[in-house]
C-alpha cells in the first residue's frame, strides 16, 4: 500500500469525507469537563472549515491553520489577522509555537516553513514528506515524526530542503504519532493504530543525543511509560505535565487527558467529547503555562490548556479549559494545618492591612459571603469551644458547594 494512503493526514481527510457523505447524524457535540476543570467554547470555526494546526500568539491569542481557506490566523478581537496564506491551500499537519514565530508543516507538499508573527509570510525551511508532528528541544532543534513507504520514523529536521535529515529513532509501529519533550529533555512519543493498546515512550536526552551523531535508536528500546492508552492524536507538555487528546472516531466519543510524571504517569481526565453514534474527536492542542501545575482545583494559576474537536462535518470549535479553583475553607495563611495561626492571619488581614488569604472564600469560614470579624470568632470557636466545623469545602480541598448569591 503507497505509504500516501498510510499518512495520518489522509485518515483524518477521510473521515471528514466520510462524515459529510455517508449520512452521519448531525446531532451536536458536547464537550463534558472532568471534575476538577471547567471548559468552555471560545471560537468557533466557519463552516467549510477544517483545522490543520492550532498555537497561541505571545499575547495568548489562538493561532490557527485553515485547511479550506489556506491561512495562517491570529484570531483576537475584530477580525482575524492573517500571518500566511498558501494558494492553492495544502493539508496542515502540525503549527508549533518557536521564538518569536511558528513552525508550519503541511503533508501536501511535505514542506515546513517559518512563519514570523510579524505577518510576513512564510519562509520554506525544510521538505520532509508525510512529516505528521514537531517538537522542539532545548536547544532549539525541531523534531518530526513521519510514515513513509510503511515505516514510522523520528527525524531531525535540519532546516536544508535539499539535504535527507537523519533518523533518530526508527522501527516505530503503527501510525505516525505526536511529540513532546518533558523537563529533563527526554523525547516522549504516542504510538497510533499500532496493534493492540497504545504506548507513551521515552528516549532519554543522552539516547538522543547520540544518535544525533551515531546509528538511530531502535522504538523497542525506548522506555514504556504507559501501555494501556487508547491513542494519541496530539501530545503537548507544560507546567510540568503532558496533555493529550485521544482519537474519539471509532465509538462517538473522544477525550482529552493529564499525565503526571511526578505520580508515576498517572492519567487524568481533563475532558470527554460526547456525541451520537459516529465521528467525534478532539485534535489539536495548544499551552498556556500558569505558575503552578496544571490540574484538578489548581485555578488560574494552572494555566489553561486550548484544545479543537469536531465531528467533521457540521461542529468544529475550539474550546478552553481551566482547572476549578479549590481551596479548604478556614485555610487562611497557606500552610496545611487549620489553627489558631490562620484565626490570627485573617485578623491581621481585616484590621492590620496584612495580605488576605489566596482563594479569598478560605477566609469566609462561616460561608455567609462576607469576610469579617464573625469569621476568625467562627473559627476559634470551634477549635477551642466545640462549635461547629467549618462548611464545606472542609477539611479536604474542593469548590464551594453553594456560592452565596
């Protein structure tokens, strides 16, 4: 079978094919957020639509990759500004987010290019055919996973057309997945449509590094992190943690997940797309880093993490998604313990202009909607009279269960 056929690119043209041509309920999508986040749609993508790639500008804006239209957009408020536009328009596999500007890679023409968020166009870096995802070390090095002539490969892109770039890790089965690089430098990679359950693997940062200069690395002696995953589509890390969206096109129903290397690459559900019987999938994902990890309860501070679905054929959005702001109730002055120094932080706060509590309902301890002086009297009375503990959230971390009106 021609390796064309093979490439991610042409499964996902498929199936948006299919699901225009064969019927398909067009019932809508919903997007579930797990507990512990909260999601909701910030754009959505015209009809006729469909994304080859999705980043974040500097100020935060989502960058996008039409398609049908061919353009490299900056959507902010008004208008979109286009950064690029391609005619006659090619298939996009991947935008990644470097320095000042993007990496563009398309599987038309196989080409990638450098596109300036100054708007200038795009410059032509490198030609590597059926290149499906990038991800860019340390040092600036861009990585690309490509499916050719039935073969899944890691390359290092070298930023000369004309010249083959080298093989980094070969042997891969199944599909051509996603990349990302984690905090110690390690390549991490998602198998797709390999035979049985899919893996995480790690090539560690020396493994790399030597076969940039000698033989490529065997997939079999990567590290399996995880080997129980229903697929990947996209792999993306920040704050400390790896984000990936599955391939909901079998049962109806994608999903989008948090690994945590610090808790043994343990997988959390950040959120499920629900939809009728048929196509629907998450895609494309995009990082904003907070300053705390991202995960259940974490608030603002986690950040936000940007992701795409569709059912490829009449929803096609984009959607953000938060970490709910947990916090225990009574937990004034930081610190794990509920005592008598949180009473006194909370008094120093209402009468001594002291800081007030971070997530300022930890300080409303009798959950009336205001904090003042009934608060630290609330409190001490139950530390050292037998009154009543602290409303919920209490003493574990949650949201507040009935937000006063």
């Amino acid at each position: 079978m021609a390796s064309r056929r093979l490439s991610m690119g042409s499964v996902l043209g498929a199936m948006c094919w299919v699901a225009a041509s064969c019927g398909i309920a067009a019932e809508e999508p919903r997007m579930v957020a797990a507990e512990g986040f909260a999601g909701r749609d910030v754009l959505t993508i015209p009809d006729g639509a469909f994304l080859g790639g999705l980043a974040l500008s500097p100020e935060g804006a989502l960058v996008t990759y039409d398609n049908g239209s061919g353009e490299i957009q900056v959507h902010g408020e008004g208008e979109p500004r286009v950064l690029a536009r391609f005619t006659p328009a090619v298939f996009g596999s991947f935008l990644i987010r470097r320095e000042a500007g993007l990496v563009f890679g398309e599987s038309s023409g196989g080409n990638i290019y450098a596109v300036p968020f100054s708007g200038e166009g795009a410059v032509l870096e490198d030609n590597i055919p059926f290149a499906f995802d990038m991800a860019i070390d340390a040092a600036g090095r861009g990585f690309v996973t490509v499916l050719e002539s039935g073969t899944t490969r890691i390359l290092l892109a070298d930023t000369d057309p004309a010249s083959a770039d080298r093989v980094v890790v070969s042997d891969i089965p199944g599909f051509s997945g996603p990349l990302a690089f984690d905090a110690g430098g390690g390549l991490l990679y998602g198998t797709v449509l390999q035979e049985g359950p899919q893996k995480l693997v790690r090539f560690s940062r020396e493994a790399v590094e030597g076969a940039l200069s000698g033989p490529p690395i065997l997939f079999e002696d990567g590290e399996v992190l995880l080997d129980e995953v229903p697929g990947f589509f996209s792999l993306r890390w920040g704050g400390g943690r790896l984000v990936y969206s599955d391939l909901g096109f079998a049962t109806g129903r994608g999903a989008l997940s948090l690994i945590d290397p610090e808790a043994a690459y343990l997988v959390t559900p950040i959120a499920e797309y629900l939809g009728p019987e048929g196509i629907l999938s998450p895609g494309y994902i995009a990082l904003s880093d907070g300053t705390a990890p991202f995960g259940p309860g974490a608030g603002p501070a986690g950040g936000k993490v940007f992701v795409s679905y569709a059912n490829f054929r009449n929803v096609n959005r984009i959607a953000e998604i938060v970490p709910e702001t947990w916090f225990v109730r009574g937990r004034v002055n930081g610190d794990d313990d509920i005592d008598i120094s949180d009473a006194v932080a909370l008094l120093e706060f209402l009468f001594g202009g002291a800081e007030g509590p971070e997530v300022a309902d930890a300080g409303d301890i009798n959950d009336d909607g205001t904090m003042d002086i009934s608060d630290p009297i609330y409190l001490l009375e139950y530390l050292f009279q037998g009154g009543s503990e602290p409303p919920p959230p209490f003493p574990e971390p949650g949201k507040d269960p009935a937000p006063p009106l």
